[in-house]
C-alpha cells in the first residue's frame, strides 16, 4: 500500500477514524464554524425548511366562522376600506345622482363583501347588463345601462384557460368565467366581471393557474401565528379549573373503596361540607388534608406576547384587532394608527381604486347617461381631527395667508379665491360655497366695507353684551353672516377677554310677544340675543372651534315649547330663560377650552327690557311659546361698558 509523505519526506499519519460523519445539506451556504459546529450537520437549524401546506375551502371557512381572531384579521381592513367612502369631485346635482345609484346597488356593502371574499382567497364581482349574450364583451355602457350587480367568491365560478395572447386586452386574464351550479352555466366575458384577488401567488413551478390567478387567503400566512395565540388562551383557561386542587389522604382508602364505595363517598362528601360551611376540615387522626396551588404568574404576558405576533401577522395595530387601550409608558396609540392608516391608504390606492374605476366606467354613465370627464372621487378621510386639532391648523393656515397677503407676493384677488377654495375643501364653514354664489350674485366682493358686510371685527366694541346686549346691527342674511364668519375667524387671534353670541333673528315674534303683554319698551330687535360666552379671563378665539350642532346655515333652533319662564336677573332685566342643551354643551365646551363665567351656572336667555312692565305681575306672565332661531356664532372682544350703551325703543 502506498504511502503519502510530506515534503521532508517524513510519513503523513492520517486522523483517527470517527463513527460519527458530519452531514452537510446540498446547496446550503453561508456561515460555517467546524469549531462550533454552527453551519454544519450538527447544527440542528440547518434542517429548517419551508413547507407550503394548501388548506382546503373547508378548513378556511371553518376557521373564518368559528374562530373570532381569524374573522376580524379577515374583515377588519374589508371594512375600513370602505368605511367612510369616497368624496365624489363634481356639481351638487351630478353628486346626489350618482350618491342614489350607489345606494340603489348597495355598491359600498358589495365592495366590502368582494374584498372579504378576496382576503378568504378570492372574489369576484360580476356587472349584468341585461343582454342576451355574456360571452360578448360588455356593451357600451349608457342611461340605465347597468342592471344588477353580483358578489361571488372564488370557489362559487370556474375560470376558462389563461389568455396568452399578448396583444389582447385581457392577456394574462381568464377567457371566460362560469357560474358554478347554474343550469345552462354559460361563458362570460372577462369584461363583465371585476375581480378581487387575494395575497399574490407568484407564477413559479409548482403554482397552478387558478392559484395564480385568485391568490392566496390571507388565512395562510396568519394560520399558525393565530393558533398559538388561542392554544395559550384556551389552555390558560384550562389551568384555571386546575388552579387549586384539595388532595384528602385518608387512612385505609383504598380498601375502604372496595368493600364499602358509599362509606367512602359520604367521608369525603361531609369533609367537603364541613370545609364550605364552616370553614373548617374534619378529617380522622391518621387522614391528612393538603391543598395544591397552581402559579400561573407569567402566562398573561405570554398570550399578550403571542397576540402581539398575530396583530403583527395580520398588519393590523392591536389596539383596533383587540379593541384594547395603546400599552406602555407614554403610548398614545398614535404612531400605530397612523401605520395602519397608511397601509388601508396604500390598499385603497393600489388595490381598490383599480376595481371601482371599472365598475365606475358603467355606473356612472348608466347614472348620469354619459361619463363627464370633470367628474372624479377622492377617498375620505380615515380620520377627522378633533375641534382642537381643526382649530390649530385652521389658525395656522390662516396666519400662513397673512404673511402671503402682508408680503404681496400673490394678487389679492388670487389670494382671495384660493382662500375661499380653501375653506370650501375643508368643510369647516358650513353653507360656505352657498353663501359665496349668493354674494357674489348680490354684488358683494371680498374686502367690501365692513359696515355693509355687518363684521364685528374682534377688538371693536359693540353687539351687545352681558345680560343684554348693545350697539351693532344683526344682519338678517344669513349668506352674509357665514361670510362674515369667515372675515372674523381669519382675523388676529391673540388671545384676550372674549364675547361669544347669536342674535335672534326672529326677534321681532318676541317683541310682539311684549308688547301684548304690558312691555311698554323692549331692546330692539338687532341687540336681541344669547349670550354663549362671557369670558373675562383672556382666551384664543380659534381655540374655541366650530359649533357641531348647528345647521348648514349656523343657525341653532329652539323648537317651541319645553321650559321656560320670565323672570328678572340681575339688578332690573327682565329676560326669557328657556332650556336649550345644544347651548348649554356648546358653552360648556368653551370653559374646557379655557373661558371664564362670571355666574355659578350656565343659564341660556334673552334680554326682552330693562324696564319691567307697571302693575304686571313678571312671575305670572306666560313665557312667549314660539320657536326662537338664533343666528352664527359671533365672536368679538369682550365690551365691560356694555351697560352704557343700552337703548331700547
């Protein structure tokens, strides 16, 4: 036998034989220590692999009906993609068409059934025409052209062979669908049928068409993550049972339960009594009692750790999965909202918006009977900021346009216009864009003389105040009055004692009301008013936000009837005090924003006179009955001579 030598010519003694081969697996790379064995047959992770398991329809369903997790993972995004909508961009009249149609479809509840369909594994929604031939493309759509609309989930159609020529339309996409269990079972056009796919399956070996086409259920991915979770939850509720077990020794047990079973059940049963009634146990000499006490300390984190994992599988914060309050020192929950926000925005856009813009192609020219090019949507928001967060911004803003305005680095008229698209796109004045086609068809211009506009500009002193009110004119157009809204909310918000009222624009019943009754004066009708807040403690005015309660036309209605009462306040005014809790909420709302009241309570009221009526009884008077309607908001600077400029007719 030949033998290897060095290069001194010196023998090579080969190692010792080992009955233990090292084990590599095939067409692995990456770090290897022979040392540690890391890498190597011994390391035990090398032999991890992925191993796809399909789940039958029934083990998905089954899972989706029975198992609260997996049906929310499932319709918890379905829902909040559509939850609130989209913005149709078109005239009022287009808008309220196309609102209907939706509704007489239910388009919103079938798209989210379709996307439910689609995280199951797959849907489809199917346009009826009406036509005698679905296997022909979908004909052009027109007036009252749409007929129905129709959900199916994948498992429910059959889908023809792949469309391989690549110079059709629907290349890559089925060259017909068929309604499973159907009779006559005809072909239909890919064109008819909108489809809602599941997670992407990519067209590797090994991939069948139809799992190609449909996708994956969002089930497989979140299978596992999920049965751990409700393994550790169903088993925790187990141990409970076994949380604490009584262990009874007794003397001679076992061959007292041969001979005499009923002896021994009557023991045990009177010892058990004796422990629940008295509190005590009552055992022989030789009999001993124990209890055992199973710690279950560590398992709440555990499930809480394994239910983080499947809100993390699902992509869906735990605080909306598990309807609980954000944890840890600080958390606010923001931060994960704003995430999930963004992946439903993501969805929508990548997702969503592809299927509703087909299904738009015939509902709105089947709405409309023609498909305007101006006509678009946008989503809405997810989330509305609060009044405080509104307010901010909106103070922002309008500092924003001030430093545009006072640098004139844009024409005021474009200034103007953008202002007002600005404040018509946020909704935040309603009746806004009404209020502008009225003022502009009455001749009215932005920055017109405040005396015709009737603004009470903050730090201008008038309007009435206090108990009563004083001075300014209460402008009878409401378009006005929104507009003018809009000049004084744009206007300096240093914070500063501030007045908050709404003049009764129906002011005049209440007079009449007087007059029949003995008042031989009242204030006049344009000082007649509410007072919502009397702050003197300074306050800024755009903290104060809008009220949510009124009408489009900011106006609050106190309908007739409900308490109410004349009686004096104060030293000598004689007012009309009515319940109103819209009024009572609102001011409510302005002290948490950091107004000051000079009074105990709250009270809503109008001032009738200063004066009360001669030889009348103020308590026995029957309150005016009728309806009061109050006008906007207006804000302006808090007048403490406001007693001085009382005048009544």
């Amino acid at each position: 036998m030949a033998q290897l030598l060095d290069h001194r010519g010196n023998p090579i003694q080969s190692a010792a034989r080992s009955n233990v081969v090292p084990m590599v697996r095939d067409g692995l790379g990456g770090l290897v220590n022979g040392v540690t064995g890391a890498g190597t047959g011994i390391d035990r992770s090398v032999w991890d692999s992925w191993h796809f398991v399909p789940m039958t329809p029934h083990e998905i369903v089954s899972g989706y009906r029975t198992n609260w997790l997996l049906g929310k993972i499932v319709d918890i995004p379905a829902e909040d993609m559509v939850r609130e909508w989209r913005d149709w961009q078109a005239d009022e009249a287009q808008i309220e068409t196309l609102e209907e149609a939706e509704r007489n479809f239910d388009i919103v509840g079938k798209v989210q059934q379709a996307i439910a369909y689609g995280r199951l594994g797959g849907g489809a929604m199917l346009l009826g025409y009406g036509d005698a031939n679905p296997e022909a493309p979908a004909p052009q759509p027109g007036k009252d052209s749409l007929k129905y609309v129709h959900v199916f989930n994948r498992w429910e159609l059959t889908i023809g062979e792949e469309q391989r020529d690549i110079t059709s339309t629907w290349f890559g996409q089925p060259q017909y669908f068929q309604i499973n269990g159907k009779l006559d079972n005809p072909k239909i056009h890919p064109s008819r049928v909108i489809v809602f796919k599941g997670s992407p399956v990519p067209r590797f070996p090994g991939v069948t068409w139809e799992d190609h086409f449909w996708g994956d259920s969002i089930v497989f991915r979140i299978d596992r993550a999920v049965k751990n979770a409700i393994k550790a939850n169903d088993g925790f509720a187990r141990m409970i049972d076994e949380a604490k077990i009584d262990v009874y020794r007794l003397s001679g047990f076992m061959q007292n339960l041969i001979s005499n079973e009923d002896e021994v059940r009557k023991r045990v049963q009177y010892t058990d009594a004796g422990k629940s009634s008295l509190r005590g146990v009552y055992l022989d000499k030789d009999d001993e009692f124990t209890q055992r006490q199973l710690s279950l300390t560590g398992m709440p984190e555990m499930i809480e750790a394994l239910l983080s994992v499947v809100a993390g599988a699902a992509d869906i914060p735990a605080t909306r999965l598990l309807g609980r309050a954000p944890q840890g020192m600080n958390s606010t929950g923001d931060h994960d909202e704003q995430n999930y926000h963004t992946m439903i925005r993501s969805k929508q856009r990548l997702y969503l918006s592809p299927s509703v813009d087909r299904l738009d192609a015939t509902l709105i020219p089947s709405a409309l009977g023609s498909r305007p090019k101006e006509i678009s949507y946008k989503w809405s928001p997810l989330s509305l900021p609060s009044e405080k967060e509104q307010a901010e911004t909106n103070k922002l803003k309008a500092e924003t346009i001030k430093i545009y305005v006072d640098a004139a680095l844009l024409p005021s008229s474009a200034i103007e216009k953008a202002t007002q698209s600005m404040l018509s796109d946020d909704q935040w004045l309603p009746g806004l864009d009404k209020a502008l086609d009225e003022a502009e068809a009455a001749g009215e211009e932005p920055g017109g003389e405040e005396s015709e506009l009737g603004i009470v500009p903050l730090g201008e002193k008038g309007g009435g105040q206090g108990s009563a009110g004083s001075g300014g004119n209460a402008d009878p157009n409401p378009a006005r009055r929104a507009v003018n809204d809009a000049a004084t909310w744009l206007s300096d918000a240093t914070p500063r004692p501030l007045y908050v009222q709404r003049k009764l624009l129906n002011a005049a019943d209440l007079i009449a009301w007087a007059k029949d009754n003995g008042f031989a004066t009242t204030l006049p009708a344009s000082d007649m008013h509410v007072s919502v807040l009397y702050s003197r403690s300074p306050v800024d005015p755009m903290k104060m936000g809008r009220d949510w309660r009124e009408d489009e036309k900011g106006q609050i209605i106190v309908r007739p009837g409900g308490p109410r009462v004349i009686e004096k306040l104060g030293e000598n005014a004689v007012v009309l005090r009515f319940a109103c809790p819209d009024l009572d909420w609102r001011h409510k709302d302005m002290i948490e924003a950091g107004g000051s009241h000079d009074w105990p309570e709250y009270m809503p009221h109008v001032t009738i006179s200063y004066t009360a009526p001669e030889g009348v009884d103020i308590d026995a008077l029957k309150p005016f009955n009728g309806a009061l309607r109050f006008g906007p908001e207006i804000f302006e600077a808090l007048d403490l001579d406001w007693k001085s400029k009382i005048a009544e007719a």
